[in-house]
C-alpha cells in the first residue's frame, strides 16, 4: 500500500449501528478503532449498518482516530459492506475468515475498482487479514504476499480454536500465534494479536500476561472488543523508558563508532551486531511514532 504501514497498539472494535458506542470511540483511548459490520451486527441490522458506517467513519476520523471497517467474507454481503464504507477517511479494512491469498487479492481488487470510480489515490485503502481456521495455517505466506495492500495479519483466535476443537489459551494459541508472526515477518508485514481469547476483558491480570507473551513475540499491537483491554495494549506495546534509554544509547554508541572506524562495538558489557541494532531502531520508531499519536490526538 502507499505510504509507511501504521504502529497501531490497540484496535477496539465497536458495532457501526450502535451509535451510541461510535459516538464515544474516540474517548476511548485506542489508537484506532474498527467499525464492525460482521460478528457484532445481527443479519437483520445488516442493512442499516451499511448506511450508517460512511457517516460514521467520516464523524470518528474527524475526531482524529484511525478508523478501519471490518467487513463480512464476500459470500455473505463483503461487497455490499465495501460499497458502503469505502470513502476518503476509511484507512483500512479488516478481512474475516481469511484462507488464501485469492481472498485478499479479490478484495483488493474490489478496492482498486471503487477507488477509481470515487476518485480516492489508488492503494490508499489498507487490508488486516483475519486468519481464523486451522485450514489456513499451510498458506500463511500465500495469504501474507498476496496484495500491496496487506499490511498485516491477525489470529481470530476464538473461530481459530473452534476450527482447531481446542480451548483458546496461552498454551494452546502460542504455536499458531507464532506461525503467523513469522510468515507476517517473512513478507515484511505486521503481526497483530495476542495468544488468548479476545473476549478476556474481566481479569486484566491474565490479559497482561497473554500481551506480554505477545509482545515477545514480536506482535506490534492488537484487536480489542472492550475499553478495558485497551490500556493494557497501550502499555504494552510501547516501550518502556528503560528499553528506550538503551535504544538511544546504544544508537549513540553506534554512530560513534562509526566515526571511529569500528566495525564492531561493544555496549552494556554485550557485543553489538546488525540485529541488535534493528531491534533498536526499532524500537525508537515505535517510541516515535506513538508520540506523535499523543500530539495529534492532544490537537482533538
């Protein structure tokens, strides 16, 4: 897609026909929100849904919040929910029960053909991919190389572990948690989520420990369906003041030795190479870019 792929840390999801939920989004504190028209809309809300997600998306924008819509599969009403939502403030949109890579691909070319006929830059519009059937784990990296368009992926993981027959916890979700990062990596997209059912929101002590588990592995952020969740994301996938004192210092470090001529260095008593350093810069750019979020959202 053009331009840089977001840092989003939480995504809370609000039903697009509920307005007294869309009209408080934006206090919420997510980083962006998804205005869903799939699992939280009753087929005969479906409709009315649809003529109200545009308005919405325009309204929440405008109050300075990223906003994405999560649509139903194409079989089940997907291109009329694109009619609908497709408009200059949509970002991205989210794709549900995700299989291979012809799925993305013809949204995406759904996309390119309403983006012309709206007169919106083409490739503006973002695809996440849901990956919520065991079926699709053999075709992650298929589906994660299937559109410019695809910025990253997510586990579903309560339709996931019922696909799987399995319960969904820490323990069970970890290996598929973990496929799906890696083929988000190898295709040089984002991996979204954390290893544990999306509908914990009571006991935030064990949802801080799913996120944590997340963050190791690599997740940059993650889909919420409650307020609850979204400080926890917040805090998780920013990183701490003490990973950002050793980022800037071993950055520091780095161009010094440059200077020097040195190939290679030492910092903190460790030995640094490529790696080390692209988990630093990383990290930096995501300190950066959550503070610029902090500014923009301060302007609203």
């Amino acid at each position: 897609m053009s331009g840089a792929a977001p840092i989003w840390r939480s995504l809370l999801f609000v039903p697009a026909h509920v307005e007294r939920f869309v009209g408080r989004i934006h206090e919420r504190g997510a980083d962006a929100c998804i205005l869903d028209l799939e699992d939280s809309v009753p087929l005969p809300h479906k409709q009315v849904a649809r003529t109200m997600v545009a308005p919405a998306v325009a309204a929440v924008a405008g109050r300075g919040l990223d906003v994405l819509v999560r649509i139903n599969t194409l079989d089940s009403g997907g291109r009329a929910d694109l009619h609908a939502a497709v408009c200059a403030e949509l970002r991205a949109v989210v794709l549900p029960k995700v299989g291979t890579g012809e799925d993305v691909r013809a949204v995406a070319a759904l996309l390119d053909g309403l983006e012309r006929e709206r007169g919106l830059a083409q490739g503006k519009i973002g695809l996440i991919a849901q990956i919520e059937d065991v079926a699709a784990l053999p075709r992650l990296d298929e589906i994660a190389s299937a559109s410019p368009r695809l910025f990253g992926m997510s586990l579903g993981p309560e339709d996931f572990c019922v696909s799987a027959a399995m319960q969904p916890t820490p323990e069970t979700l970890l290996w598929p948690s973990q496929q799906v990062a890696f083929a988000c990596r190898r295709a040089g997209i984002l991996p979204f989520g954390f290893p544990a059912s999306i509908a914990e929101f009571s006991d935030l002590a064990r949802l801080r420990h799913a996120v944590e588990l997340a963050g190791q592995l690599g997740m940059v952020g993650a889909f919420c369906i409650h307020p609850a969740q979204v400080q926890v994301l917040n805090q998780i996938f920013t990183p701490s003041s003490s990973e950002l004192e050793y980022a800037e210092g071993l950055l520091a470090e780095l161009v010094l030795a440059e200077a020097e001529g040195r190939g290679a260095f030492a910092y903190r008593g460790r030995m640094v190479d490529p790696p080390v350093v692209a988990r630093a810069r990383e990290t930096l750019q995501r300190h950066l870019a959550t503070q610029r979020r902090r500014e923009a959202a301060s302007e609203h």
